[in-house]
C-alpha cells in the first residue's frame, strides 16, 4: 500500500473513530445535566459535577504523550473505548451525585486520550495546504455527530438504563474504525515523539494555547448548562437538550467553509474574527430564547465558537512538526481541560448568583478580553514576533 494510502486511510479511520464516540459524549453531557436538574441539584453543583470531566482531561495531557510512545496510540486509544464504556454504564448503577464525581474525572481521562490522539492522527497525516480544510472536516464530523447525540434523550428519555446502554453501545463500535488504523505508521510516529511533554510545549505558543483555554470555556459552559438554560426560560426537557444539537449543527454547516477561507487567507485573521462574532452573538442569545430566532442564532454561535478550535489546531499543524506534534496536541488537550473546568464551574455560579442570562453575558465577556489582550500583544511585540504565538 503506497504512503499517499495509508495516509488517506488513516484520516478516515481517525475520523469515524471521533464521530462515534462525539455521538455518545454528545448524548452524556445533556444526560446527566437534565437527570440532576431533575433531581433539583443547583446549577452550581452541577457545573461543579461537570468540571471533573475537565479536571480529568487536564490531568490526562500529561501522561498522554508517554502512553503513545510506550504501548502505541492505536492500542491505548482501544483501551480507552471499552473505559468510557464501562464508565458510561456505571452511572445508572450509582444514582448519586457524589459518585457521579469520581465517574466524571475518570470519563474525561479517558476521553481526552481518545480526543487527543485522534486528532494527532488527523494532524500527523493531512498535507501542508489542505490542513485547514481537512481539520474543518474532521471538525465538521466531530460535531454532526455531537449534535445528533442528543437524539437519544428525545426518543428514549432520561430515566433508566436505557439512554447510557445505548450511548455505550456506541461507544463500542469505536473499536471498528480504530483497527483500520495502519499500525505501522501510527507506530513509527509515536517513537518520534518520546522526548515530547506537554510543560516543555505550553511557552512555545501561549496565545494560540490562550485561544484554545478560552474556546474550552465556551465549550464547558454551554455543554454542561446551555439545556439548563434552556429550561430556566420554559423550555422542556426534550427541547433544552436539543439547543445542544443546534449549537453543534453550526459546526457541522461551517466548519469546511472557515478551513477555506483560513486556508486562502490568514489563519491567525480568522481565529481572531471568530472571537469576535463569538462575543456579539452570545449578547444577542437572551433575546433570542423562547423565539424561533434561537435556532439560528445557535448555529451561527457554533460556527464562532467552535471555529476557534479547527483554526487553533490548523496552526498547530502548521508551525509544529515531528516531535512537537503530540506534545501539542496533548497541551491542546490539558489547556481544554483547564478551560472547560472554569466554563463550567463559573458558568455554574454565575446563573445561581446573577441569574440564568450571566452565562451568556459572561462568555462574551470572556471572547472580548482575548481580543484585548491580543491586541495589547500585537501594539507591544516586534513584527518578527508576530507568527503563530498571536
């Protein structure tokens, strides 16, 4: 099989691999927020249940790059499948908040490993002047079947075993597109990168690592409390879980046309614009809810938000080679985590104290500062400087 093969089929594996297990996480995130909500949990301890998923993918980008290079991504990545799995059908079993903490922090281990080292596929094995629109993709993939993961809640509900064995099941069927990863190469890659850690990464590009943070606050936030949300404005159950779906469907819609256009322009113009339109249509989300005008609004706040990560991990891919890769992606992984733990813990907090429309609010606050600060960098720092790190 020629190298051009082998890479083709490597990215469709690593992609079919992430849609099936985003469809299962895309069903868990509503799923347990609407079982607390329902069991009358505050929004503050349910933000707080939802940032152990966070604190797990943080704690797993350190010792993701040594799982690689020790046992091979393709084995590891098939060890975390059947995890997830168990997890997921453990919740049922242990009804209890306080059990549901430990079962969050070991899901987001699992989950940023598979994450991570997916998307080190997809970045390994994509060609320098497609990268952007291969990543967009790839991100476009991830969402459509983020989006339809919600599906499960309006057709088998939130009570019993049934909705987390059918998110398991799911989850299992990852096990086929990773064994049509070709293990040669994915092997060879990973001893190239024994020497990488995630600490060693972090001062090469701390903006574009700051981008990726603050899409993560964006990301934990609304995963963990946009159905709450939702139903504090007087949306039912089955409705509430599928603002999640729109939200994601805008990444599905436009995460192709922003690779495009950052392919042919400018990457580091485009990640900005995203910041951008991210903090204008938050403002515009309380006038929205309760009108068909929410729908779209959500997926053009997709597109924004979500566009930040497929042009962040673009640059990674193009400033960043060989030893650096999984590194980065690992840095990627565990800035996420730190991002989606204060997302959803502040998001929380912030609708108990100041009331539901503070999580919009809030996050727009949060795209508005990046923005100042990256202007701040960009009037103070030398034109030579002026590369991936802005």
């Amino acid at each position: 099989m020629s190298g051009a093969e082998i890479r083709w089929r490597n990215l469709v594996a690593a992609c079919a691999t992430v849609a099936v297990f985003s469809f299962s996480l895309g069903e868990m995130f509503p799923l347990l927020a609407l079982k607390m909500e329902h069991w009358g949990i505050s929004t503050s301890v349910i933000g707080l249940n939802s940032a152990m998923a966070p604190v797990g993918i943080l704690l797993a980008g350190m010792f993701i790059p040594k799982l690689a290079h020790k046992f091979g991504s393709r084995r590891v990545t098939l060890v975390m499948v059947v995890l997830t799995s168990l997890v997921i059908l453990t919740y049922p079993a242990l009804p209890k908040v306080t059990a549901w903490f430990g079962l969050r922090l070991a899901q987001g281990m699992c989950v940023a490993t598979l994450f991570a080292l997916s998307e080190a596929w997809i970045v390994r094995f994509s060609e320098g002047k497609y990268r952007a629109r291969i990543v967009g993709a790839y991100a476009t993939v991830v969402s459509a079947s983020f989006g339809l993961g919600p599906l499960v809640i309006k057709y088998l509900g939130i009570e019993g075993y049934a909705p987390f064995i059918a998110g398991a099941i799911v989850m299992l069927l990852a096990l086929i597109p990773i064994s049509l990863v070709d293990e040669t190469s994915a092997r060879e890659a990973d001893r190239e990168e024994e020497h990488v850690s995630v600490i060693k990464f972090a001062p090469k590009a701390p903006m574009l690592l700051l981008a990726i943070c603050i899409h993560a606050v964006f990301d934990g936030a609304l995963l963990a409390l946009l159905s709450v949300y939702g139903v504090r404005y007087g949306y039912g159950v089955e409705s509430a879980a599928l603002l999640i779906t729109a939200l994601a469907l805008g990444n599905v819609f436009f995460q192709i046309p922003i690779g495009l256009i950052a392919d042919k322009t400018s990457k580091q113009g485009m990640i900005k614009s995203c910041f951008a339109a991210a903090a204008l249509l938050m403002l515009l989300l309380p006038m929205a809810m309760g009108s068909i005008f929410v729908w779209p609004l959500l997926l053009l706040i997709g597109a924004a938000g979500f566009g930040i990560y497929t042009v962040g991990l673009a640059l990674l891919g193009d400033f960043f080679k060989g030893t650096d890769l999984v590194g980065g992606t690992a840095a990627f992984a565990s800035v996420w985590g730190l991002g989606s733990l204060i997302g959803a813990v502040a998001g929380g907090w912030a609708m108990d104290v100041f009331g539901a429309d503070a999580l919009p609010y809030g996050l727009a606050l949060v795209f508005a500062i990046y923005l100042l600060l990256n202007l701040r960098r960009s009037l103070v720092a030398r034109p030579a400087m002026n590369q991936v790190t802005q």
